[in-house]
C-alpha cells in the first residue's frame, strides 16, 4: 500500500465501492428506471475538498439544466 499511497488508494476504494453500486442497481432494476447524470472533469477531483463546493454546484446547476428535459421525462413515466 506504500507505493500506492494513501489518497490514491482511498480514491480507487470510493470508485470501485460507485461502480459496484451502479452495477448492483442494474441488476436490481430495469434500465428505464435508471437515470445517471455525470459530468466530465479534465482533473481528479478530490472527494475531500471542500474548496471545490463553489464549482460541483456550479456543475450540478448546468447538467441539470443540460439534462432538464431527460429529467421531466424519467419523472414523468415513474
């Protein structure tokens, strides 16, 4: 674990535990009952910084207004 250090190998535990739980929701679920909004970041970013608050809202507000029409329309058949 020393050469991995310990950032890198919380950041792998958090990703794989994401990847695990979205593939537990596709088995549990149907694929129209799933809607997974993501955004992409040319840098890492840190699951503990909380300097980086300003700018995830940031993101949050322009995919959902990105996404505002595949939003009503997941809601709408539920």
């Amino acid at each position: 674990m020393t050469r991995w250090g310990r950032e890198k190998f919380i950041n792998t535990l958090l990703y794989l535990q994401a990847a695990a739980a979205n593939n537990m929701l596709g088995l549990l679920l149907r694929e129209d009952q799933i809607l997974r909004l993501n955004f992409e970041s040319d840098v890492a970013i840190a699951m503990d910084d909380v300097g980086l608050f300003h700018d995830l809202i940031s993101r949050a507000d322009k995919d959902f207004t990105y996404s505002a029409g595949k939003i009503k329309a997941f809601l709408s058949t539920a």
